[in-house]
C-alpha cells in the first residue's frame, strides 16, 4: 500500500479501502463538523454502527458534501439487542433509514455474544448470520461481516454459513496485537481491521513508542499506524481536526525495520481497552 486510499481485495471480489475513519463517540463533540472534515481530508471509507449514534449525521454530511454515494466505503454494525433472524434484517433497515442510503457496503455483527452466561449464543449468532446472508444474496449490501469476533466465535459461523465473512473488526495496537485472532482471520480468507489502532493515550506517552517517533522522525501516532499498515491489517483511526487526520494518512512514505515490528509485536499488554468477547461483555462498548 502505497497511499490510504489504496485498496485491498476482500475474499468476494470487493475492494476495501486500506484506511477507514472511526466514527464512534464523535456524538460526544460536533460529530457533524469531524465527519465534513474528515470528508474534506479526503476520507471516503466511514465506519459507524447502530451504537454509534453517528450514522444519521455521517448519511446527511455524505449528501451535503455533492460527492457520489458510489465514490464512499460505508460500513455498519447491530448492537447485542438487535441480534436474531428478523432483528438484524429490521435493524439493517433502519441503519439505511438514518443514513439515507439505499446500501451499504459492509453490515458487521457488532459482539459475539451478549453477556458472559449465555448459553445460547451460538444459535443466536447463527439466526443473525443468516439474516445477514440473506441481505447480501438480495443484493442490500456489498459485504457481510464480523466485530469482536474470537478464532472459537468464528468457527461457529464458519461450520453453519453460506456466505463467509469478509473482515473482522479487533482491538489491534501495539501493546495488543491479538495474533491468533489475527493469524485464524488470514487462514480462512477474512480480512483483519484494527480499531483503537493508536491504542488512546497510553500509547501516545509510552517510551517506546515515542522514542521510535523519534528515530523515524514521525509522531507517535503514526508508529502506531504504520505498524498496523504493515501487518496489512486495516487501520479505523478516530481524529477530530484537519491536522490530525492528515499526519494519520501520512504513514506510506517510512518503513519500520523488521526488528523494531519484532519489537512492536512483543511489548507488555499495553493501552487493553479492558472489553473482551467472552469475559467482559460491555453493556455499552467503547468501539
């Protein structure tokens, strides 16, 4: 990848954009000015979801901003309540209604599971799967996949599917680099995207990685990303000012060694978030 607009091939022919721009907890700041921004820094692939509560204002800045609907990459998600056969079909709709689309190119299923204690979650991510399948097979969106979704979760779609996932959606940062979840996603064909890439403050303080910002003579935060591009995994960063959200697409221009990613790959659990799909299932999450 040379430039953030370059694309990759999901495993049904459809091109993905390298770099995504994260929509969640903008709602908590003029999420309507980030996203014209982020437009203006030539962003065109958005994730949001139901949860977000982000999608009504990313569909109006899309048709103020006089771009074709065609040239964007939108992607969304169902939250744990809207999980189920008719659930996920109706909450689809209602994702289109408040984005003021007729498609999207990718629909996720957020969480695997709804709470620790459930002992129906298999069926129950099935029921949603097929839902989502059955969108896809009819032509409402370009895409179906997965968020938070463990080797074990998958595993479950996998051996009752039609349709195979295309991306799943995981905490990935330095300090956090989840490679069994990542390796599994390649071995069966699905693509790996990182939210929380810069991994919040935590990362942008951390010795390490300040003391590589200053070797590449870049920001901590661009390490952050850059490790994340070269493991070709894709990249959801959040930013919320002109600067920021062009120094983020600036990482194609320096190449991190061999041994400082070995470095990467190896630091102490760092910046964990603290949510996990089995074991700490967020009431409301913070991706």
């Amino acid at each position: 990848m040379k430039h953030f607009t370059d694309c990759y091939t999901l495993n049904n022919g459809v091109r993905i954009p390298c770099m995504g721009f994260g929509t969640y907890n903008a709602e908590n700041t003029d999420n309507a000015a980030i996203v014209r921004t982020a437009i203006e820094a030539g962003y065109r692939y958005f994730d949001t979801a139901s949860l977000y509560h982000t999608e009504e204002v990313l569909g109006q800045a899309i048709k103020d901003s006089g771009i074709p609907r065609e040239e964007f990459f939108i992607v969304s998600k169902l939250w744990i309540d809207e999980m189920g056969y008719e659930n996920a079909k109706e909450a689809y709709e209602k994702s289109l209604r408040r984005l003021q689309m007729d498609y999207l190119d990718l629909y996720l299923i957020h969480w695997p599971r709804k709470n620790e204690d459930d002992p129906t979650w298999k069926q129950l991510d099935i029921e949603t799967w097929k839902a989502l399948e059955e969108l896809y097979e009819e032509g409402k969106v370009r895409g179906i996949g997965l968020s938070n979704f463990l080797p074990h979760h998958i595993e479950n779609i996998l051996s009752n599917c039609r349709v195979t996932p295309v991306v799943d959606q995981l905490e990935i940062h330095p300090g956090y680099s989840q490679e069994t979840a990542v390796n599994y996603c390649r071995a069966h064909g699905i693509q790996p995207q990182a939210w929380s890439p810069i991994g919040r403050k935590a990362l942008l303080t951390h010795p390490f990685i300040k003391g590589l910002a200053e070797k590449y003579q870049v920001s901590p935060a661009q390490i952050c990303l850059r490790y994340i591009v070269q493991k070709e995994i894709i990249p959801l960063p959040k930013s919320s000012s002109m600067e920021r959200m062009k120094q983020n697409q600036e990482i194609f221009d320096f190449e991190i060694t061999q041994e400082d990613m070995y470095m990467l790959d190896t630091m102490p659990p760092t910046a964990w978030l603290g949510e996990h799909p089995d074991f700490n299932i967020p009431k409301k999450s913070s991706k």
